[in-house]
C-alpha cells in the first residue's frame, strides 16, 4: 500500500489580507489523497479501457488542448480543455454525476510526440482529481504508455486523413 504524506501550508498574507477560499492548497491536497487510493483501482487496461469505451452511455474525455485533440484523438472522445472544466462545461457533456468517464492523456501514448508530448505531471492526474471534487463518481483511467502505432485503440483526426 502506497503511503501519502499530507503536507498542510499556510500563507503568509499581508496584513488585513483575507485569505481566497477558492485557492486552497489545503482542500486540493486533501481532495488529492481522498483519490490516490480510488485512482489506483480505476486504472484500466489497454483491452478494457476498448471495450467500456464502446458500452452506450459511456463517455471518453479528451482534456487536451483543442489543437492537439483536432489533429488526434481517440475515436469517438469529446473535448473539453482542463482549463475550461467548471460545472457548466462539464454538465454539457457528461450527462450525469453517475456516468462513466473515461481519461486519456498525452502520457498514455508513445511514438507521436507532435500531437501527444509527454509531460512532466500526466493531465490524467488533475483530470481525475478535478473530475472527482466536482462529484463525478464513475471516472476511469487508461493505464498504460502505449504506442500509437500498435495499439488497438483508434483514433481519429486531421492528422488521419
């Protein structure tokens, strides 16, 4: 079992300053922990995360760039960029707290770098986190760094054609 160290933080803010509830570390941090340990067992397999895609009523969510996604993505992902997630955005396209989402990102695959750069934190990572503060309870993970040219996932895009 993975052990998580928790470290609260507390701002110096000048004087008269109130602090931003919207801009706490200490709740993200928290949130965070609360998923590791789910995380962790929604992660899901090249074969499985194929066929829950294919199951009516689930959701594949693209949190890329919309440049990046428009040239390739997963066959049949919606986008929506992380910067634009809020309640609103996500409502529009996933039709309830309780529907299945499942996660991509660029660390998931290899051997494309132009339309899937890897990055230091995978987005999969804040996209679960944030995902799951704003309620969603059904979210899953594609696990593993694959290669673009022998997966068995399609995909779809400009760069397609």
């Amino acid at each position: 079992m993975k052990v998580l160290r928790l470290f609260l933080c507390t701002a110096t803010l000048a004087a008269g300053e109130a602090p931003n509830p919207q801009i706490d570390i200490n709740k993200f941090a928290i949130l965070t922990q609360e998923v590791a340990q789910l995380r962790d067992s929604r992660r899901l397999a090249e074969d499985d995360f194929i066929r829950l895609a294919a199951e009516p009523g689930t959701i594949v969510l693209d949190a890329r760039s919309r440049e990046k996604y428009d040239q390739l993505h997963v066959k049949g992902a919606v986008h929506l960029n992380f910067s634009d997630f809020n309640e609103e955005s996500l409502r529009r396209i996933i039709p309830t707290k309780t529907t299945r989402v499942l996660i991509y990102c660029n660390n998931n695959f290899e051997g494309e770098p132009k339309f899937f750069t890897g990055k230091v934190v995978a987005l999969n990572i804040p996209t679960f986190i944030t995902l799951h503060g704003h309620g969603y309870t059904n979210v899953h993970e594609l696990g593993p760094l694959l290669d673009i040219k022998t997966t068995k996932i399609p995909f779809a895009g400009k760069s397609m054609k």
